[in-house]
C-alpha cells in the first residue's frame, strides 16, 4: 500500500461526495434539470476516487518516496499573498505591493545568497510604482490606491 | 478577390495603420508573455485607445494584439515553463524541458518560426475556405456540440500521465468547477452560497493564471532557498539564426502542416479555440512521432506541433466570426465587440456591403504575422537575458501582474482571492501527481457539454437516443468510447510490460 497514492484517492473520493453534498441542497425538478449533470460528475468523482483507492491498495509501498520540501517557505508565501490581497484595498497598490515584494524577495532568496535589505527595498518601490503607473495611467485600469489616492488619482 | 486584398494592402501600409500594428504586435507579445496578462486583456485595456480611430485602424490594432499575445505566449511556456495563455500550454511540455537541457533559444526559435507559418496558413484558409467551413460548422446543433465536447473530454485519457483515473478526474473536476454560477436553460444559481460575485462562475482568466502561474510560484517557493536553486540557467549556447537547421526546419514541415489542419479546424469550431488545439496537436503529434518516448523530454516536434496549431487558431476562430458572427473563443469574442463598436456587424452579409474593410483585415493579419516574425526576433535575445533575472526576485513581481491581470477583470479583489485558491489547488495537483491540463480542458468545455447535453435533450423530448441517432454526434461519440477502450488497452498492456511504459508528463506533476 503506498500511502500517499491513499490519501490522494480517499482525497479524490471526499471531493467526489463533498460536491454530491452540496448539489443536496439545489432545487429539484422534474426530468434533466440544474442537478442532472453535477450528479453524473460527482459519481464519476467517486468512483474515480474508489479506482484510484483500490489500486494505491494494490500497490507496495515504496521505501524512499519523496519527503516534504520547505513547507516553511511554502507556507509564509501563501501567508505572504494572503496578507498581501488582503492589505490591497486598505493600503492601496502602491504601498502594499512595495511591502509585499521586499517580503517576498526575502523569503524567497536563496540561503547561500545574501540579503541586500536596501536593493531590495529599492526594487520592490520601483517595481510597485512602474507598474501601478503603467496601468492607472497607461490602461485606465483603477487600481486601488489606498491612502495615496488624492495624489495618485 | 485580390484587387480587394491590393487594396487592403494599401490602407494597412499607411503610416498610421502600420505604426499602429508595429505597436499593437509588440504589445500583444509583452501581454502574451506574461503569466496572467492574456490576449483578452490586450485587447480588452485597448478597446477604448480605439474610439478615436477609424474602424480601419480600430480594427487593425486589436488583430495586431492578437496575433502578438497567441504567439507571445511561447516565451513564458519556455522560459518559466508557465504557459503565458492557455494556448501555449503543450508547449511547456517540451520547450520547457528544452530549456533545461540548455536548448532554450532552439526551443524558442522553433516555436516564433512555426506560429508564424500556423499563422500564414491560417490566413490563407481564412481567406479561400472560410465561407464553406463556415456553413458547415453553422448546421450543427446541440447533439453535435454535445458529442464534440464528450469527444474532447475524452482525450484526457489520453493527456494522462501514469494513471488514467486521476487524468479523467481532473477533467471531471475542471468541468464540476465550470458548474459554479447561474446554470443553463432555467438559471438555477448553483454553488454560489449567497455571493454576488459567483453568478457568472468562475473567470477563466482566474482558474488559468491560479492553477498555472500561482501554482508555479507556490512551488518555486519550496525549492526557493536551497543552494543555487533561486536563479535558472543563465549560461546558453550562441544562437545562430533562430537556432535550428534548414535540415530540422524541413523534418518538420510534415508536422507543421498536420498541426496547421488541426488548428484551422478546431479553431473555427465556437468554444473550443487554441486552448485545446495545441494540446489535441501535441498528442496526435506524439502518436504519429517517430521517437514518441523523447516527447515530455524535449523534443522540437512538439514545441513544433503546439506553437504551429495554436497560431493556425487565429484565422481558424476568424472564419465564424467574420462570417455568421460567432465568436470561437474568448479573444475572438472581444474582438466581436470591437468591431461592433466600430459599426460593423460581422455575418454573411460583411463580405458583400463591406468587401475592402474585410480584405484590410486580411492584410492586417498578414502584416503583423511578419510583424510579429519580425519583433520576436530580434527580441529573442532580449527575452534570453530575462534568464538572468533570478527566480525570487521575477517571480514575486509576475504574482503582482497576475494580480492586476485578475483584479483588471471586473475591479474586484475577489478575482484576486480565486487565483490564490485556484494556486493552492493547482499546488496540490502537483503534489498529488494529478495533471492540471486536463482539468482545465474540462473547465473550458464544460459549460458547453451541460448546455448542448440538455438543448439537445429538449429537442429529441428527452429522448437519449437523439445523440447516438444523429451521425454526426453519433460518430463524435463512437470516437470517444473507442479514445477510451484504446487507453484501457495501452494501459493494459503497460500493467503487463511496465517496463515499456512511456509517460507523457503534463501540467507540472511529479
């Protein structure tokens, strides 16, 4: 039994009967209606789930599968976009895209480079700036601009 | 025929016009380029830059953007191996491991020569077979389009990697988010829980730029700090040319012309467009191949099979627009617009009331065709060098613009927070070894499988047998039992010589 394939297939049979629940609560008609189709789609799901399932079963296991990488770094990123699309509208583009880039850079550098605090500064205000400049005032697209907005609109 | 082209010719070498096109190319290709900047931003963020304008250069710009977004693509697919739209997406199969062995300028030399022959060739079917193809596609009804979408459902299987079940279940899973919004034929909201934002389901600009770009950001970001692994491979080999021989080009010409059929075809065919064109080209370039095993691995043929049929879309999702005024895809269907803005309503009458305005749009294509032969190369070196810039530093500043492509939709932070959700599922299929292609095939195609599935029904009175009876939609449909019988025998007989097993890796699986 190799447990990854496992609990990608358990995973893939949850999706199939979490879809099958929410199309519980959709009215129904009489005859093909707006249910018709999400139902085919989720028992295919789960029995696609269930195929996967026996054969991850059927399988041995494999002594050096593939370990986690940095789930450290992974995780501060997505916290980093999270924060990042949520300070958007408060902040405004400008400023919370500068502050997310410089966080970024940081996260992402590599360990055996060095971390050039004021470079990076530099590049993630001049970064933020040309491109909210280039599409507010190039493209007409308002990008919200926060706190800045008497100035930049 | 050709005085009208002559005379297109003319109005398109104005110094305005051309000027407009030159700009318009190398725009297009900037957008292209760019994860989650599209074609259909391009286009959309130009539109008002044409008011002003006659419909002559109006119209000239937005094809200008066109053709340089289809083809701009290819650089992103290459370089990052994230597919700047979603009609490069077969060719990260190939130029992206192309790119790591070091063979990068040859993947994109290969790739802005081959889109720009599937563009000419497209031009040229434009142009000759247009009205016919387009009579045909126009007699088919809901049965048909049913059958076609199942037909290219299908196909997953064939798309997959290693196991069948997870291929179809990202297709089954794509076509399932696709349900999400306001349904067809009695408008029931369906999974919107109460949110405005949801009726219209999911953007396909959103799903694409999250389970491609963001997806690739996620998963730089766990490799990001070892050692080295920050930056790609700057060091590459001289380019000479656009890095290929005339013996390679000539090899090649065999594929270019099948994949030119399959994207001419497919892409006059309303909903499926160059999206699905140059992953169907790649496979039947990988069936038809010589050496099948080295695709995946890096290989010209299919960098050569997926640029030439995704160009080969352009004039291909053309012929029904200009002609019944049917738009084939999302771009076409923008252009739609543009060109109603200017006072011309495309359909069968264009080509008697407005003759000249439609041969300047054919000379239009035709120029920024060579126009975009032209930029990409001399930019290639350009788009080399952006291999210096190092991954942490290029990739935050791609999720910015993905964000702005996503927020440039409907100036709602919403469609910010649906490529972040799309980029955490596109992460988990990564490491769930589940490929991505298939499950946004099933997203494009699903809305009209649902809607022609249930037209159709109410056509034969909820009779079935209406799909299997009409031909058409009955041989569609043989066709797909038979794609999938044909995997289950491959598969079957892999199971009993697994050493032969070849894979064809997809959408960034491990």
């Amino acid at each position: 039994m190799r447990l990854k394939d496992t609990l990608v297939a358990l995973a893939m049979t949850g999706a199939g009967l979490g879809y099958l629940g929410m199309i519980a609560g959709l009215p129904v008609r009489d005859g093909v209606d707006a249910t018709t189709v999400p139902t085919i789609l989720a028992w295919m799901m789960i029995g696609l789930g269930l195929i996967e399932l026996a054969g991850a079963l059927r399988r041995p296991g494999e002594p050096g599968e593939k370990g986690v990488g940095n789930m450290v770094t992974v995780a501060l990123t997505l916290a980093l976009i999270a924060g990042y699309v949520a300070a958007l509208r408060p902040l405004g583009f400008p400023i919370a895209t500068a502050i997310y880039l410089f966080l970024q850079f940081l996260v992402l550098t590599p360990r055996d480079g060095g971390r050039p605090f004021a470079r990076y500064a530099g590049l993630a205000v001049m970064a933020a700036g040309v491109i909210f400049a280039t599409f507010r005032y190039g493209f007409d697209l308002l990008l919200p601009a926060g706190p800045l907005v008497a100035w930049l609109n | 025929m050709f005085d009208l082209l002559l005379q297109g010719f003319g109005n398109v070498f104005s110094l305005q016009i051309f000027m407009l096109i030159t700009v318009g190319v190398a725009v297009g290709i900037v957008f292209g380029a760019v994860p989650g900047l599209t074609a259909v931003m391009a286009i959309a963020l130009c539109l008002p830059m044409t008011y002003g304008l006659g419909p002559a250069a109006g119209i000239s710009l937005l094809i200008a953007l066109f053709v340089g977004a289809t083809s701009g693509g290819l650089i992103s697919a290459i370089l990052l191996k994230i597919p700047g739209t979603p009609s490069s997406i077969a060719t990260t199969f190939d130029g992206g491991p192309m790119m790591e062995k070091g063979e990068g300028a040859k993947a994109l030399g290969v790739g802005i020569v081959f889109s720009f022959i599937g563009t000419i060739i497209s031009i040229g079917a434009l142009m000759f077979i247009a009205p016919t193809l387009a009579r045909v596609a126009l007699s088919f009804g809901p049965h048909e389009y049913f059958a076609i979408a199942v037909f290219s459902l299908t196909l997953i299987a064939t798309l997959s990697s290693g196991s069948m079940a997870k291929g179809i279940f990202a297709g089954v899973l794509g076509f399932a988010v696709s349900t999400v919004g306001i349904a067809p034929v009695d408008a029931t909201a369906r999974f919107t829980f109460g949110q405005v934002e949801l009726n219209a389901g999911f953007n396909i600009l959103t799903v694409l730029v999250g389970m491609f770009a963001v997806a690739e950001i996620i998963k730089v970001a766990e490799t990001a700090r070892n050692p080295l692994a920050g930056s790609t491979k700057a060091a590459m080999v001289r380019i000479k040319g656009f890095g290929f021989s005339m013996a390679e080009f000539l090899g090649q010409i065999p594929n270019a012309l099948r994949s030119a059929f399959l994207g001419v075809s497919i892409g006059i065919l309303p909903g499926i467009g160059a999206g699905t064109s140059n992953i169907i080209s790649y496979i039947v370039a990988k069936k038809r191949s010589k050496t099948p095993e080295q695709f995946g691995k890096g290989t010209i043929e299919g960098v050569v099979a997926s640029e030439t049929a995704n160009n080969a879309g352009i004039g291909g999702a053309m012929i029904p627009l200009l002609t019944l005024g049917i738009p084939g895809d999302a771009v076409t269907a923008i252009l739609l617009g543009g060109l109603m803005i200017h006072g011309i309503q495309p359909g069968p009458m264009l080509f008697l009331t407005q003759g000249p305005l439609v041969y300047t749009i054919f000379a239009a294509l035709i120029v920024s065709a060579f126009m975009m032969l032209l930029l990409e190369f001399w930019g290639l070196r350009i788009f080399i060098r952006l291999l210096a810039i190092p991954k942490h530093i290029l990739l935050p500043v791609i999720l910015v613009l993905c964000a702005v492509g996503a927020f440039g939709l409907a100036s709602r932070v919403f469609d910010i927070w649906t490529i972040l959700g799309f980029g955490v599922l596109g992460y988990a299929f990564v490491k769930a070894g589940i490929p991505t292609a298939p499950f946004i095939i099933g997203f494009i195609l699903g809305p009209m499988a649902e809607t022609s599935f249930r037209r159709g029904l109410q056509l034969s009175r909820g009779d079935y047998m209406g799909f299997v009876t009409n031909p058409i939609a009955g041989t569609f449909l043989a066709l797909a039992v038979i794609s999938i019988a044909w995997q289950l025998w491959g598969e079957w007989r892999n199971a009993r010589r697994p050493a032969a097993a070849g894979s064809l890796r997809l959408g960034g699986e491990e």
